[in-house]
C-alpha cells in the first residue's frame, strides 16, 4: 500500500475539490447560470471517473467497505443529471443535484476517506 501512498493522498485531495465544484454547480445553477455550468459538470464527471480508475488496484486491499455499492448510487445520480442537462432541462438538474447527487457523493466521498484515511495518516 505504500506504493500506492501518493495516489491515495490525491484522491482524497481531488474528492474534496470536487464536493465544492458540484456544491458551486448547484449555486450556479440556481442563479440561472444552467448553461455556464455544462464544462463544470464534465469536469466533475471526468475527476470522478478518474478517481475510481486510481483507485481500483488497491480496492482489494482496503478494509470491509461500502465503495462499490456508494459508487453505483453516485454512478445512477450522475446519469440522471448528465440526462437532464442534454434535456436542458436546468429545473430538474437542480433537483437532481440537490437530492440526489450531493448526498450520493457526500457518502461516497465519506466512505472513500474512511477507507484511505488511515493509510495516508499512517
């Protein structure tokens, strides 16, 4: 795992940055800015995505957890947004976003960090 020490700090980094950019799209969204927040939005798909791929070699390694069943909920939340923003449909993303993806990745985030916490604190 220590060889994996670097890519677990910056997941957990990336993971914090990301629970703003979302929280800032929802913002963003609610003042009316729905189409000023498309590149906002990928980005944040594109960081998740990358965080799950970094952290697939070690997922075998870490203790009992809830990942995967956490990644799935955030995984079906996404595809909901992703759907509603090509419906340009700002109202329910906003929706979405608020009751669906920011819980959904609250406890992915939470789940990822009590995972890799204790061997990046170590």
């Amino acid at each position: 795992m220590v060889k994996h020490f670097d890519v677990m700090r910056r997941t957990v980094e990336l993971a914090a940055t990301c629970l703003e950019g979302i929280e800032h799209i929802k913002i963003r969204v609610n003042q009316g800015y729905f189409e000023e927040t498309i590149q906002l939005l990928h980005d944040f798909v594109h960081a998740v995505y990358q965080m799950e791929k970094s952290i697939q070699p070690i997922v075998n390694e870490l203790p009992p957890n809830q990942l995967e069943e956490y990644t799935t909920l955030l995984r079906d939340a996404i595809d909901l947004v992703v759907s509603a923003y090509e419906k340009g449909e700002g109202g329910k993303a906003l929706e979405i976003i608020q009751f669906n993806l920011l819980p959904s990745y609250k406890k992915w985030q939470s789940e990822l960090e009590r995972c890799l916490n204790p061997f990046i604190l170590s």
